[in-house]
C-alpha cells in the first residue's frame, strides 16, 4: 500500500487508515459507530446481569432454593406456591426499580446522541445526528459546541488554522488551550476546498492516552506528521473560535474520552454485606432446627423398637454415651410415649422406612421453619431505602437557589453507604472551585493595594506620624498621577500589561468589549487587573503588543519569550519600549525571584515578603514582579546564546533554561500580585469538619502541581502543621526509590508492631527480587490488607505526586508501597492524572484497605471513571455538560453539601438501617421460634401454631410499621448535634450500630423472648378456656394468644431502641397493636363465613373472655422485655457511649466546655508556621508546557478572519 500495510505479520491491526471523503473505502473497514451508552443494562444483558445482581443477596438464593423444594412431591408442609409468589413479587418491585433508573441514564444518551452537528455531505455541509457520524467524515463545529467525535483540525475560522478549546471535562483545566491545524490544510476554507480535499490518515489505534497522538497525513504525495496539536477530543468545547473543519478519525466508545471510561458497575453496601453474612448464620441454625426436629420426628417412629432394645440390654431409661456421660434422661412417661406404636398401628408406617423418611423430614422441617430468615427484610429495606432517597431529595438545606439545583439520590439503594465513608477522592476544577480567577491585591514599592480595603486592614496612623495598612485601587491611580512611587507604579503596570501570552480579541456579542484568550487563567487574570487599573491591552502582532493607557497607544517589541515551565518556576520577555529602551521583564514563584534581585537597588524587598505572607495567609496565589534595563550590546550577545540553544537538536529545552538563566539576573523587584482562585463557597469549613470527622481526602486533578498544592493549602484540605512529600521522579526505578525511602524514613518514627501496617515483611524481601521471573509471578499476589484506621503519633504529613510518577507508582511491585505511604498520611494530591488514573487510584484504595468505604466527587466527563469506581459517586450537579452527575450515584449542586449529606442524611441512614436489620431479623426470630418450642410438645409432627392467613399477614401488615417507622423517621441524634459533633461520624466507620456482636446479641435476645413469651403464656393459659360447644379451647386459640403476645412484645422493644418520636412513631409502635385488635376479631368471624381460616371459627369468646388471656398479655411481654430495659438503663449509666453523652447534652440543652484552644495553638506555632510559609508560599502560576508561545507570538489580531 501507499503508507505501508496497516496490519502485522500475525493479521493483527497496528494502525488505522482512513480515506478523506471516501466514505465506500472507510466502510469496508468496519469502523464502530458514534453511539455511546452509559446505561448499566440493555436488552439483552438486563436478565442475566439483574438476576446475578438479586441472587448475590443470598436471602433471595435462600428463598429460590426454598421455592423449589417447595414443589417436590409431599414434602412441603405449606403450599407449594407460598414461597414463589412472593420472590416473585420482590424480584419484580425491584426489575421495576432497576429499570426505572437505568431508563434515565439510557434517555440522557439518546438525548447526547441525538445532538445536531453539521457535516460534508456533497459540497454542501448538512444536519445529522451524533449517532450517525462515521470515521472519515469532515464535519463543521461551530462556537459553543462540543466535538460530537475525536476530530483532526483541519482549518478555523482563525488565523493559521488557530482556534481555542476548553478541556474541563476531560482534564479539569478551565484555560483555554490553543489547536492548530497544519499549514498544508490551513487554506481550505470553504465547503467546496474540504469536499475537494482528497488524501490519507493513517493514525494510531484507538487508546486511552489524552495527551499523546500519532498520525500522519498523506496530501499530494507529500506525507505529514499529525501531533496532538491538531487533535481535538470528544468532550472539549470549541471556544472564542466561529468554527472549526475537522476530520473525524475516532468515534463512539473508541474516542479517548470513552476509553478512559468504565462500564457502570454493580455497587453494594457494606451493611447488604453483613446482611448477607449473617443470613449464613441463620441458615445454619434453620439447618440444625430441622435437623433436631427431623431427629425427634425419627425417634417417634421408631422409638418403640428402640425402647424394647434398650430394655433388652438393661439400659433403663437414661441414653449414655460411649464415654459415659448421661446425654439426657428422659422421663418413664415420655418413655412409654415414645414407645407408642401409633404410627406402625394405626398410619401404618413401617419402622424400616424411617431412615429413608429422615432426609425428607429435614426438608419439610426446613420449609416449615424457613421464614426464620426473613424475606421481607429484603423488601423493608428497599422501601426504607426509597424513602431515605426522598428525604434527601426534598432536604432545602442541600438546595441550591442559584441555578434552581436540587440534591438528587439517582441510586437509593446506596444511601447507608454515606454514613460510613472513609476515603474521599474529590476532582478541583469545579468541585472545589468555581472556575474563577480574581485579581484581588498587589504590593508596590512596599505598599499594599487592594480592590476592597477589610476593615482590619484600613489605613491608620500611629503617634509617630507613621501610616500604615492597604491602600485602595483608587489611591494607586492617584499615587500613580502624583507621587514619590509614581515610576514604580508605572513600570509595574506596564510589565502586567506587555509580558504575557495573551490574546486579546473583539467580542462577537459586545463589538466594544475585548475578551482575553489566555493559556493560563492567571495570566489572563493579571492582564483584566492591568486593564483595571488604566492600562489596555488591545493588540498582538508576531513581533509586538499594543496597550492604551489614558487614550493613548503604545506599542512594545517583542525581542524574546522565554517561557514558563515547572522547573523554572517564571516567564519573562525581553522587550522594546516606544522609546527604544530594552527592558526584561519577569514575573513568577518568589523563591525564584527573591534570589535573583541584584545586591543593591531593591529597598522594596523586605516590605514585599511582609504582604506575601499576608496574601499567602488570605490563600492568595502570589508572585513577585521584578524588571532590569538591558542594554543594546548586552542584548546582542545574548541574542546569540539564545539561537544556539534554540537550534540545539538534543536537550533543547535545558539548553534553552540555561540561555534564560544568563540573563535573568541583578534584578529590581517592583512588588508582587495576589489572585484569588475562588473557592466554592464554604468548602475549607466543609474539608476540616470532614477531615474531623475521621474522613480522609484526596485530591485527584488534572491541574499542574503549582494550582493543586495551593489550592490544597486555600482549601486547608493542606495545614501549616503539615510536612508535605512532594513526588516529581520520571523513571520506575527513581519513583520506587523514593517511595521506599520516604515510607521507611515515616514508618521509621512509628511502631509498626500491631500498628496494622498492610503489607508483610515476606512480600516486602520478595519485592527486591523482582528480577526473578518466578518471583514476579509471586508478587501479583495479594498481601495483606492495609488497616484503614491507624492511631500514630506521627507528624500530620502530605503527599504530592504527579501525574506520571503516579504512573509508575500504581504498578505491580510500588503500588503497595505507595499506598501504605499514602494511607499514613493526613492528605494526598495527585497532579496532571488521567481519568483512568484516578479510576485506578480508587480501586487500589477500595480493594487494598480493609473494610475501607470510598466516595468519589467529580463535575466533569473526566471524573466518570473515578466516580463508578467507588462505593459512592457524587456528580456536581449545575455544571456544563452535567457528564459526572449522569453517572453518579448522588448528585448535589455544591462541595459543601457533602457536609451534611455525609455527616447527617449519611449518619440517620446508617443507624436507622441497623436498627430495621436487626430489628427484621428479631421480629421473625423471635415468631418464628415459638413454633420450635411448639414442635417439642407436639410429638415433631410439623404441626404449626399459628393460622395460615394470619401468620402470613404478620410481615405485611401487622409487624410492617415498626421498622418502617424506625428506618425512615428515627433520629438518634438531631441534625445540629450531629454537625457540631463531626467526631459522631465514625461510629459509621467503625460498624457500632450493625456488626457481628449486635446481631448475636440480638438473636439471642430472640430465643430468650420467645422461650419466655411460649413458655410463660403456656403456663398462664394452663389447660385452657372453654369453647362455646363446651370443647376446651384448642391450639389455634392458644396461637392466637401468644401471637397477640410476640406482637405487643415487639412493639414494646422497638419503642425501646427508638430515639425520637414523630406521629408515625407512635402509630407505628402503638397503632400496630390497635390493628391488631381491631381487624382480628372481624376476621375470625368472617373468615370461616367464606371458607378462609375456618380453624378459627368460635375463637374470639374463649380468647377475649379468658382471664388468663389479659393478664398473660400484659405480664408476658413485661417480663421479656425488662431484662432489655435493665441492660440498656445500665449500659448508658455505668459504661455510655459517645452519642448517649451528647443525646444528654441535647435533652438538657447543656453548656458545651470544651476548650477552645485555636488562639494558644496558633501562637505556639507561629514560628513553624512562618518558616514553611517562606518554602511554600501561595505561588501558582499555572501556565502549560506545551510550548504554545511561540504559536501566539505568530498570532495577529489585526489579520482579518476568514467566514468559512
């Protein structure tokens, strides 16, 4: 072929070829199409992956299996469909749940895939539909759009092929970037120049790389080099650009965007875990009642043959064992009864057939007993669950009045996980902040200036005569007409105003106003301050830039760029004034600046540190500003370094920094600027109330280092107190090395011995013999958890790693290592991440923490991945293109809302559906073991105590509203308390309400109330009352006793463990009872009259007119519950918890004393604090690396544009 063969020797592809306007050759290649789905089913995947969803709860497993025993001859003692057309019904609650839900996501995809973008179709560009956007087509986006696929640029309504994108939602970076379309393409301009446009891409194939593009461009026989300059990615928008030619080269799920994503998983709560857990154990025991029951069914049949053995051998009535231990002694009645041969006699039973029966007896005894396991747990849950979703949805403290946004729980089914948070892994860019830069402050010639004066910072005069404080922007202007610092002013100005790479241009809407394009948003916040302040800047030439200062024009040459870059920390520009003298001037870090002032001629410095270190406080982003005359000779010869280095072939860049350092020397400060990244509002209250909380976070951005650790120190997410490890090593070897330095240099001042420190000293020798092919297979084994809580005393620390040293850490032989690094720390930032980097950061965390909870908050298209990863996704809701809250899992409008989700919705939701599964499990425990204790006294026949219909509306209707009432309105804390007491929130994260020692406590709770409650009401029923035919009240009546019983002894305990009462508590606790009362009666009159639970027809007399009816309801559920009372009156009196001391302090509305100790810690750290102030002040300039200096200086703003 022309460009070579696009695939290797083994058939495999190895690049992508595709024909420019030849859609027949393109088709042949098979290309995916542009449809995308977010959606967690479709049709064909909805059955399996539902079922396998449902049947992971192993209460809904329990109750296939039993449904299908169900239908097995004459086993089951109860009807056959009695157990299928419940789970039926549950399963189906829940496909309609599922489907309702995934319905949004997939009408959200319609919705993207339906949008309109112009496309080649002849000569003429035409409306089509996302979806139907194939590989080769040449397509027009216009200002304001998304690219519908990964397009190459072709030309632009620009200059040069120029134009400007907005990458938020793939990198988080709100600054405009610049794209440029080659040369050789830069001319056609029209729709008849692209449909004559004939060549060949051969590209790269699909990846997942957001920064890297290989390709070239066969055109007239001349074949070019594609770079990602001219690459443009599904997910950014073209900004402050009329429009763009692109030829459409990736598309559908086979664009980087969609590569970065994850398929939507299946999430499941920490508390559906224990439940599933303890659902085991119940098993079991149903396994050893049938099991026992099945025994004494055995020993009936065949209890007359063993006796006579027994007394053969003249063993008498006691059984021994072997190693003569009595076993149990039977008394000679029971003996002479078991002796019976009833069932040989008269059912005709043979003995010999008993063994074989025992397996079928186990089954039938298993169905008897199987609602021990509660099926209707599953369904209290869910609507608990619903209603839980509800109240956060309707909560106006978590509204958002701005933009109209409420909280949003798109999936219920999580809403205890946000009690129980441990990690919380949250995006910047409009997470954290709101997209906005601000010049705020500026120092010059050691005075401070300030847009708005805070009173505490208001000029004032001492008995000295000496004035001191901020000046305001109105008293720069007049110092800048009239006084001793006027030339400062001035040059200061002036620098702002002509060393940048802005562009400035003329608004489309305001033909008057100028709109800055900028590489950097602090750049073009700089340059909005310097047309503030009087000086405009209005154009950009290859060679110059004009600003307007008092309606005048003065133009400067630009004689050389020398960019900005991380090492560097600066950028300056050489240049020319109008009046020809040559000037550099430089802006940047003020620990790179401070050190290059010449030794004489600065009497501004240490005036400037002064407000530095206010500005840096203020969690102002700063830089110092400084200038030096260069003469024409001096100029020259540097001239002359700097093109040799700039036509250096290799290590150009050090080469070109080394010219640089030649000449930014002996330099005179002038003063410094400060701007405001504005944060979110409340978001540093909101990160420390978390991080007391127990809560650690993590910062996971696509923004630079800089941005990131200042941002991190505004948002005090990063505290004074904190030593930060700062990760920047570009090899594996280099960042292992680190990794295992600073870990061992930490653990160095820590005892590890129990300390729960992950990974074990066997994995961590093998990983020094990585080499060895053997062992590297070893070493994808799993270690040992890291413990998600460990008390140390060490120095609170923070770690900084970019982007690809993260790279090399989340590998096989250092990801443990770094992980263990990072779980010691107080907080993380990890810098220029991909989105699937932050996926992985995330799962590394969820998988490696033991029992750790994770929670991801994110706006942008970037963030997906990340959010599906954790147990809990939070999309920022309100925000352009809405990519993050599509997919999230919860959706709020603002970072700080987290607080009270998290700490009050989270903590509610968390209690209340401990309390409904312990309490759901108690319940039917507790009925449910009634008829074990039945079955003893009725000869193991599979008897049941209770009538069908009755039993069967014990979970629906009668026992249906105290959990309710517990799981959606319960308050074991008020809201207020719950926020003033942040520290409340780990007993979420430490499983206090729902754990294994809860629910044994509560089961055997359950068999000591339903002994008590059978046993007491059979001694208080005695022999009975007497039927209205003169029959002594049978066991039906004596079942409705004791139902009536279990019910009142319910109730009473749910009032005891509930903490606050609405009027649905009381009904439901109180008004159950009630029910009770009176829809029973009328039932067992008119049930038998329509041939429904005719076996209790002629109850109500002997049960309401017995004595020992009323006074057994009355004592019995007294006596069982006042052990309950007893312990719990005990425990809050002799050993509290942490939330009974504050639900006191609640009740009596008691002083809080707590020492407020924040004056006294702040002066004795006042020397620490300074000194790190110093290393690490609030610089931040966040321009790119990408070299796009050198396009804007070929930019040209009084070039006209071409209309396309």
């Amino acid at each position: 072929m022309l460009l070579g063969d696009d695939t290797a020797d083994t058939g495999a592809a190895v690049n992508r070829i595709i024909h420019i306007n030849d859609p027949i050759k393109n088709e042949t290649k098979k290309f995916r199409h542009n449809s995308i789905s977010t959606g967690k089913y479709n049709m064909l995947t909805f059955v399996p992956k539902f079922l396998f969803e449902q049947f992971s709860k192993y209460a809904n497993l329990f109750f296939l299996f039993i449904a299908v025993i169900q239908q097995i001859g004459d086993l089951s003692p109860t009807n056959k469909y009695g157990t299928v057309m419940p789970l039926t019904i549950v399963l189906l609650v829940s496909a309609a749940k599922e489907i309702m839900e995934d319905l949004k996501r997939h009408q959200q995809d319609a919705i993207v895939n339906a949008r309109q973008v112009l496309t080649l179709s002849g000569n003429t560009f035409i409306l089509k539909p996302w979806r139907d956007v194939v590989v080769g087509d040449i397509v027009r986006i216009e200002n304001g759009q998304y690219f519908p696929a990964d397009l190459v640029l072709v030309s632009s309504s620009e200059p040069d092929a120029l134009c400007y994108i907005e990458t938020s939602n793939l990198d988080g970076e709100t600054n405009l970037k610049i794209r440029q379309g080659l040369s050789e393409t830069a001319a056609y301009l029209t729709p008849d120049h692209v449909a004559a446009l004939e060549g060949v891409i051969k590209s790269e194939l699909p990846n997942n790389s957001l920064y890297t593009f290989e390709a070239t461009l066969r055109l007239h026989d001349k074949e070019i080099p594609l770079n990602p300059d001219q690459l443009l990615l599904r997910g950014a928008m073209l900004r402050n650009t009329r429009w763009v030619y692109g030829i459409t080269v990736f598309t559908g799920h086979e664009t980087k965007l969609m590569k970065n994503a994850t398929a939507t998983p299946i999430k499941r709560t920490h508390v559906d875990s224990f439940v599933n857990q303890h659902i085991i154990y119940l098993f079991f025991i149903l396994v050893a009642m049938s099991f026992i029951c099945a025994l004494g069914t055995l020993g009936r049949q065949v209890g007359h043959c063993l006796l006579m053995c027994m007394r053969a051998h003249g063993l008498g009535y006691p059984l021994l064992l072997a190693d003569g231990m009595a076993w149990q002694a039977w008394h000679a009645d029971s003996w002479r009864q078991l002796g019976n041969p009833f069932e040989e006699k008269i059912l005709e039973i043979p003995k010999s057939e008993a063994w074989g029966r025992f397996p079928g007896n186990v089954i039938t005894f298993t169905i008897l007993f199987n609602n021990l396991i509660p099926m209707s747990l599953i369904v209290t849950m869910e609507i608990v669950k619903y209603f839980l979703g509800m109240l956060i949805n309707s909560d106006v403290d978590l509204y958002y009045d701005v933009n109209d946004t409420p909280a949003t729980a798109r999936t219920s089914s999580l809403v205890e996980e946000l009690g129980q948070i441990d990690y919380i892994f949250s995006d910047k860019t409009g997470t954290l902040t709101c997209n906005i830069m601000e010049f705020k402050m500026l120092s010059i010639a050691g005075l401070a200036y300030c847009e708005v004066v805070p009173d505490n910072r208001k000029l004032t005069t001492d008995e000295h005569g000496k004035t001191t404080g901020w000046y305001s922007f109105d008293r720069l202007r007049d110092h800048e007409r009239n006084s001793p610092t006027s030339n400062t002013i001035k040059e200061f100005l002036q620098l702002l105003a002509v060393c940048h790479t802005v562009i400035p241009e003329m608004s489309e809407d305001d033909p008057g106003k100028i709109v800055f394009q900028a590489s950097s948003p602090d750049e073009a916040a700089l340059v909005k301050g310097a047309q503030t302040l009087g000086y405009l800047f209005t154009t950009r030439k290859p060679r110059s830039v004009t600003y307007v200062n008092y309606g005048k024009e003065y133009e400067w040459e630009v004689l050389q760029i020398n960019e900005f870059n991380s090492t560097r920390k600066r950028m300056s520009a050489l240049v020319r004034s109008p009046d020809g003298q040559i000037k550099l001037y430089i802006k940047g870090a003020d620990t790179v600046i401070l050190e290059r002032l010449a030794k004489s001629g600065n009497p501004y410095v240490d005036q400037t540190c002064v407000h530095l270190e206010e500005y840096a406080n203020d969690g102002l982003r700063t830089l110092c500003i400084a200038y030096r005359d260069v003469s024409e000779q001096e100029y020259q010869e540097w001239a002359q370094v700097y093109e040799k280095a700039a036509t250096t072939i290799s290590n150009r860049g050090a080469e070109l920094d080394r010219a640089a350092e030649l000449i930014e020397t002996n330099l005179i400060l002038l003063g410094a600027t400060a701007i405001e990244d504005k944060l979110q509002d409340e978001v540093p209250d909101t990160i420390h109330t978390l991080a007391t909380a127990g809560i650690k976070i993590w910062v996971l951005t696509g923004d630079r280092q800089e941005t990131a650790i200042n941002i991190g120190y505004s948002c005090k997410l990063i505290t004074e107190e904190m030593s930060m490890i700062v990760c920047n090593e570009t090899t594996h070897y280099a960042t292992k090395e680190f990794l295992e330095q600073k870990l061992a240099a930490v653990k160095g001042g820590l005892n590890t011995d129990g300390a729960g420190g992950g990974v074990s000293s066997f994995w961590g020798g093998l990983r020094y013999l990585d080499g060895v092919p053997y062992v590297r297979h070893l070493l994808k084994e799993k270690p040992n958890k890291i413990k998600k809580s460990v008390d140390t005393d060490l120095e609170p620390l923070a770690l900084v790693i970019d982007g690809k040293s993260l790279g090399y850490a989340l590998e096989d032989d250092i990801k443990y290592t770094f992980l263990e690094l990072a779980t010691l720390c107080k907080a993380v930032i990890c810098c220029r991440v991909s989105p699937l980097q932050k996926a992985l950061v995330v799962k590394l965390v969820r998988k490696n923490v033991d029992g750790a909870v994770t929670l991801a908050i994110g706006d942008g298209a970037n963030d997906v991945s990340m959010i599906q990863a954790a147990h809990v996704g939070i999309g920022i809701s309100g925000q352009e293109g809405l990519q993050a809250a599509r997919a999230a899992d919860f959706a709020i409008a603002q970072f700080r809302f987290l607080r009270k989700l998290l700490l009050v919705h989270g903590g509610w939701a968390y209690s209340r559906m401990a309390k409904v599964v312990l309490y759901s499990f108690y319940k039917n425990i507790t009925l449910y073991l009634i008829q074990l204790w039945f079955t003893f006294d009725n000869g193991f026949s599979g008897q049941t105590l209770f009538e069908t219909w009755t039993q069967s509306s014990y979970n629906i209707v009668f026992a249906f509203f105290q959990p309710m009432a517990i799981g959606v309105f319960d308050q074991y804390l008020s809201a207020r308390m719950l926020d003033r007491y942040p520290q409340l929130y780990r007993l979420g994260q430490t499983n206090e309400f729902y754990n294994s020692y809860t629910f044994w406590s509560w089961i055997i709770n359950s068999f000591f109330h339903s002994l008590v409650m059978y046993y007491g009401m059979a001694g208080v029923y005695d022999e009975g009352g007497m039927m209205p035919d003169g029959r002594v009240a049978n066991n039906w009546a004596f079942g409705e006793m004791i139902y009536t019983t279990d019910l009142i002894t319910i109730s009473i305990k749910a009032a005891l463990i509930v903490d606050s009462w609405v009027n649905f508590t009381f009904f439901g606790v109180l008004g159950s009872i009630a029910l009770w009362f009176a829809l029973f009666p009328i039932y067992a009159v008119v049930g038998p009259m329509v041939h429904v639970g005719t076996e209790l027809e002629g109850v109500n007399r002997p049960m309401f007119a017995s004595a020992p009816f009323w006074f057994g309801i009355i004592i019995v559920p007294v006596m069982c519950n006042m052990r309950d009372f007893i312990w719990k009156y005990s425990k809050r009196l002799i050993k509290p918890r942490s939330y009974h001391i504050v639900q006191e302090i609640n009740k009596y509305n008691i002083p809080d004393h707590r020492p407020r100790m924040e004056w006294f810690r702040k002066a004795i750290q006042k020397v620490r604090v300074v000194q790190r102030q110093k290393r690490n002040r609030g610089f931040a300039f966040s321009q790119g690396e990408t070299g796009q200096a050198q396009l804007i200086r070929i930019y040209d703003t009084t070039r006209r544009k071409p209309r396309g």
